[in-house]
C-alpha cells in the first residue's frame, strides 16, 4: 500500500483510513510525500522527515513493515511512479492537499484516481471547523 502524505487534514485522514485496510503483518505500507522538483532546503527537508516519522510511528501498531520514501517533482507523477516502482496494489489519498480548492476534487487526487494501475482510495472528508472557510 502507498500512502500520499502532505501534512494536511485530509492526509492525516488518509492514514486513518490505511490503518483499517492493513491486514497481515506481513503487509508493506510506503508513506512517500513529494517536494518541489528543485528540491527543498536542510530545514525543509527535516519537516519533511518529521511528517513521515509521525505518519509511521501512527502505523507502528499494524504490524505491517512500514517505509518512507521523499520524492521530488510534479505531486501526481512522482506519486505514478513510485506506485509502479514500489509495486503496491492500493494507494491511499486525501480527496485534496495542501493549497487545494475545498470546492473540487484535488487535480492530485483526479489524477491518482484516472491514471493510477492499482485502485485509489480516496479519504473519507474531514469534517470542516466552523471558523474554517469552504
């Protein structure tokens, strides 16, 4: 299983809803987030770390082996490529990620969902706070 992780509310879901799909121990689970194609700076690249350990320390308990994978580039076609590269048989996303319209499906989350070899799950919606604009 490969999960998209970018640190927002529908990302944190997104592993909410990997953990009830992970079945046998023997399991594999890749947390991989994208970063710019120009890379990121030290500081950028130690939050970036940061987010896949708390992501795998949330799945600790699954039993499954879990691995992090920080790849750069364009968010939909770094995340095609692991998925074939990684050989995982279901991806796991937020219907939207960081910057993203609340209006529409993310253009991350269409594409995994059209192009994508393997079926995409996409997030249950987070419940939006009041004070929080749509």
């Amino acid at each position: 299983m490969l999960v998209a992780v970018d640190g927002s509310p529908e990302s944190e879901q997104a592993l909410r809803d990997a953990e009830r799909f992970v079945g046998e121990p023997a399991d594999r689970i890749v947390l991989v987030t994208v970063v710019d194609a120009d890379g990121c700076d030290g500081e950028q690249l130690a939050r970036v770390r940061e987010l896949l350990r708390r992501g795998a320390d949330r799945l600790a308990g699954s039993g499954a082996r879990i691995d992090t994978e920080v790849v750069s580039g364009q968010p939909a076609q770094a995340l095609l490529e692991r998925i074939e590269a990684d050989e995982v048989d279901l991806v796991v996303a937020g219907r939207r990620g960081r910057g993203l319209s609340r209006a529409l499906l993310g253009s991350v989350a269409e594409q995994l969902s059209t192009r994508s070899p393997v079926p995409v799950l996409l997030a249950a919606p987070v419940a939006v706070p009041a004070d929080r604009p749509r």
